[in-house]
C-alpha cells in the first residue's frame, strides 16, 4: 500500500461533508492529516482516503474506501483520546519498536 498526503478538496464528497460536520460542531478541531492509499494486492478496494482530526484530547480517525467500480463505502469513523494513545504505546512492542527507530 503506497501512502500520499492530499488536500481535503482532493477527498470524495461523502468523506468531505463528514469532516465538515465535524468541524463545523467541535469548534476546536483541526485536520491534522489527510492522506490517500492506493490498495495493496489482497484488498478488496482501489482507493482509501483518511482523514486524521485532533479536538482538545480527543482523535478522530475517519477513512472511505473506494471500490473498482467506483462505488464509495460507508464513511467509518474512530474516536481515541490521548491517554488511551499513551497506553497503547506503553503495552504495544510493535509501537516501541517503530518509536525507536524513529529516534535512530
């Protein structure tokens, strides 16, 4: 799977409005990252868009995927907060181990 960031506009409508409506009612959230997928060999869609949005401690994570004939799925959303993120990395030896290489 290849990973491109893109532009909001660049995003399907459905995924648009969602985070439009999101944004529009959490008057501190921001978009903190907007990427595009292309599938890898085994998956079942072309395209996924994901939309990352931060609003105080809280993390939306909402995605659409996007099938070989064009039709859109449901627009999936995702909520974690901060400490629930903190936990993961601190249980996960796979998070540890990308955050240390990270470090270098």
């Amino acid at each position: 799977m290849i990973n491109n960031s893109v532009r909001i506009e660049d995003c399907p409508e459905p995924l648009q409005v969602e985070v439009g409506s999101h944004l529009k009612n959490h008057e501190n959230a921001k978009i903190i990252a907007v990427q595009k997928w292309d599938a890898g060999v085994s998956d079942s869609y072309l395209l996924k868009y994901m939309v990352l949005v931060e609003s105080g401690n809280q993390f939306l994570v909402l995605r659409l995927y996007v099938f070989e004939n064009g039709a859109y799925g449901d627009v999936e959303k995702n909520t974690i907060n901060a400490g629930e993120i903190i936990e993961l990395v601190s249980y996960s030896e796979l998070l540890q181990q990308f955050l240390k290489l990270r470090k270098g």
